[in-house]
C-alpha cells in the first residue's frame, strides 16, 4: 500500500455525475429517486446522517440508516433485509461464510475514520491523562477508584476525588466495543487474556452495559465517577470530557482529527498478518499505530455491501451513493469529527465499489 497523503476533497461536480449516473431519476426537481435501505454501526451514524440529507438534495435518494450496531449491520445484510451494513469490525470467517452462502460475495469499503474517544464525568477534571496499560487496569477492575495513587501519578496536577470508578461498556453487539478491546489487547497481556478482543466481550463485574454509542454518552454523562468509550462525535454532543491519551511514542493525544490522520498515515505501511483484517481488501488496524502524533485508539466504519445487493431495498442505488460518500461526501468529515479517507485510500475504495452490480 502506498503512504496515505493528506485527503484532498473531490469537486461539487464529479459528486453531481455519480449521482446523476446512478440510473436514480437523475438530478431533477422531484424527489422520486428511489430509496436505499441500510444500517449498522453507531459509530458512523452522525456523518451517515449528514450524507443522507446531502445526498438527497442533489440525488433525490433517501438514505434510510438505522444505528443499532455493527452485529445489526451484518446479521441485515447477511438476511438481505439491506441494501447495505456498515460495521467497524470486519467481518469474521465465520459470519463471511454465512454471507456467502445467503447472497455471494461481500465486499469491504472504508467510509469514515474516526476516534473512539474515552469519556469521564469528573466535577473539574478537564485534562485527564491515561495509559493503555492504565485504562485495561480501570476496565478489568484492578484500579476503582479515581484517586488511585497509579492516576494520581499520571495526573499530579489534578484534584482527583475519592469516588468509585464505574466502567461503561456497550451492552450491543459493537464494532467500537471491538476497536476499544483491539487497543486494550495489544497494550494490556492481561487484558487480552481475560477480556480479549471482541465485539461482545463478558466484562469483569462492576461496569454497566448501555446500548448503542448514544446510551454510553448519555450515561456518563447523567453519573458521575464514570468512564466509557463512543466515537467522538458523541463525546461532544454531549460535553464530555474526553482523556488524553498516551500513545505508543509517549506523546499524549486528545482524540482529534490531527491524531486519526497520523494513526492512518502510520498503518498504510503495514500488511495485515491476521483475521479478520486478512480475509478482505481495504481492511486494516488503526490502533496503536507507530505514529509520532497517532491517537491510540482510531478505527475505519465500513460500508458492506454484496456485490449483487438485493434490488428492492434500492440495491442499484447503493454504488452511486457509495462513490460519493468516499469521494464529495468527505468534506462533511471534520464537522461530524472524523477524519477525510486520505486520498489514495479514496481512488482504491472506488475501484472496490466498481465491483458492486445490483441484482
């Protein structure tokens, strides 16, 4: 692979002939387009949000998304209930196998690179610094309370009270549950032990599950002494503080689009050596990358699609939109908090959609 560059955004107008090259009704005044159907992660639901409403200005396509998970995004599309899921985990052997046999092949299309960012509600704590090593030892229960002389260590400057930490955890099936376990298996050997990676790992006792990205945010913020992991645009909506973590060079992060750019610039170099990221193209790891000003914890939401979607649930349309939401659609990134795909990226992921044909 080559080294990502600095995304550069495609023109209003190579957007406008996707779109009107979509066999969708064209680019006219009548919203009789057609309708796409999809669903998945939560993780990408606020940038998917943006795209339906800006693709459907100039496409007349709606955009029916509906976040419930990246588990809902492929057990959807796998039933071909979708036209297209969208999880941030790839999908596994097993759940490639039965997709497979239900539709034929599947394909693999990053869309949004984003951070997971680790929420707290602290009274006065605005500038928590962490560990990887620290945050396994807060998520398996070994560290439980806020002035823990380990935290206290890493923050000295801070007023850390004597509260009970309470771990918020994704109750659902999710692809951002398996990028936060990725990162805490690969910096934590205890972790990976009894936690491990998955996108719905058994917890140790004392946390709380919350379904969807929306509900860790919302409880954290409702609880004081709590801390959890959603993609960043949910840490804002919400007025989170958000921790600064320390990254496999030593520098400490904030979870903002510099540090997802450098975690995605530092992993093009790297080939995957293992399942799942092995058994599709354009699948990768972005956590814990080598980068000097890497955020730790970066993951890619990927579009999946058949390469023969099912028809009445807007399969034709499902390319088109794709083209444009890796290509004009990744100006809307850094407003919803991601990250533009870097502009090789994006000409690979458009000759991967050319792949898709509607039944």
């Amino acid at each position: 692979m080559r080294p990502f560059r600095t995304a550069l955004l495609f023109t209003a107008s190579v957007a406008l002939a996707l779109a009107c090259s979509a066999g969708c009704g064209g680019c006219n005044k009548s919203n009789s387009g057609g309708r796409i159907t999809a669903g998945g992660a939560t993780f990408v639901d606020p940038i998917m949000q943006e795209w339906a409403a800006e693709y459907n200005k100039t496409a007349k396509i709606e955009i029916d998304y509906t976040a419930q998970g990246s588990g809902y995004g492929i057990k959807e599309l796998t039933a071909k209930n979708i036209a297209f899921g969208c999880t941030d985990a790839p999908m596994k052997k097993a759940e490639l196998d039965a997709a497979n046999a239900a539709g034929g092949e599947v394909i693999h299309v990053p869309v949004a690179i984003g951070a997971v960012a680790v929420v707290y509600n602290l009274n006065g704590v605005t500038d928590l610094k962490l560990t990887g090593e620290v945050l396994a030892d807060i998520f398996l229960r070994k560290i439980a309370k806020w002035n823990d002389p380990v935290l206290a260590a890493l923050n000295p400057s801070v007023a850390l009270p004597d509260l009970a930490i309470v771990p918020v955890s994704r109750s659902d099936k999710s692809g951002t549950t398996n990028i936060f376990t990725e990162y805490l298996s690969k910096v934590s050997p205890d972790f990976k032990t009894i936690v491990g990676t998955s996108t719905q790992p058994t917890w140790p006792k004392g946390g709380v599950g919350q379904a969807g990205s929306g509900g860790i945010a919302s409880h954290v913020k409702d609880n004081p002494g709590c801390i959890g992991y959603v993609e960043l645009s949910f840490a804002k909506t919400n007025g989170l503080g958000c921790a600064i973590l320390k990254n496999k060079k030593g520098a400490f992060v904030k979870p903002e689009a510099e540090g997802v750019t450098a975690a995605a610039e530092a992993a093009s170099n790297d080939k995957p050596t293992a399942e799942p990221y092995t058994l599709h193209e354009l699948t990768f790891s972005l956590t814990n990358t080598d980068g000097e000003k890497a955020y730790p914890i970066v993951g890619v939401s990927y579009a999946i699609a058949f390469t023969k979607p099912p028809a009445d649930k807007g399969g034709k349309l499902v390319a088109p939109f794709l083209k444009w939401a890796v290509t004009d659609g990744q100006k809307f990134a850094i407003e919803k908090d991601y990250a533009p795909l870097p502009e090789e990226l994006r000409k690979r992921c458009v000759a991967r959609i050319e792949k898709i044909v509607a039944e």
